[in-house]
C-alpha cells in the first residue's frame, strides 16, 4: 500500500516511510511551514458556521421576495390611488 501511494505522489518509497516516521515522532508540528497551514486551517469556517451561512443565505433570498412583492404592491396601490384621483378630478369637471 506505502508502494502504491509513493509510485501516485511519484516519489520514493523510502521518502513516504521517513515522512511518517517523522510525523509518529512529531517533527511536522514544529515546523514553521507546517504552523502557518494550522493557522490557516484555524480560521476556516466550521461546518457548524457553514450551515449557519446557508441557512442566512436562504432566509437573505426570501426575505428579497418578501420586499420585491411588498414594492410591486405598493406601486399597484398607488396607480389606483392615481387613477381614483384622476377620475375624481374628471368627474368634478362636469
């Protein structure tokens, strides 16, 4: 198995067996290349945010419908309101 995942990342099988190695003994954590990916990984939304995230997202959308559909009703108020108006206004003429 170390064999065929060595030959994927085309490298040696040795240099796959002192890499782990080196990871059991924890070389990789005091690395400072290896510390900025933690740091890295630390602001990382979690899953639990994620789904938070969705969730507004989709709450964000509805509530867009919701004003979009109060807009168009209140023009449609207020073109009958002018119309009632203007034939209001009409109407005292004669």
């Amino acid at each position: 198995m170390s064999k065929d995942v060595a030959e994927a990342l085309d490298i040696h099988p040795l240099m796959l067996s002192r890499w782990r190695k080196e990871y059991r003994e924890g070389k990789f954590k005091n690395a400072p290349r290896y510390q900025s990916n933690n740091k890295t990984m630390s602001k990382l939304p979690t899953k639990k945010e994620l789904d938070n995230i969705q969730k507004l997202k989709k709450e964000n959308e509805r509530l867009k419908q919701e004003n979009d559909l109060l807009k168009k009703w209140q023009r449609y108020l207020a073109e009958v309101h002018q119309n009632d108006l203007d034939s209001s206004k009409s109407s005292d003429k004669s």
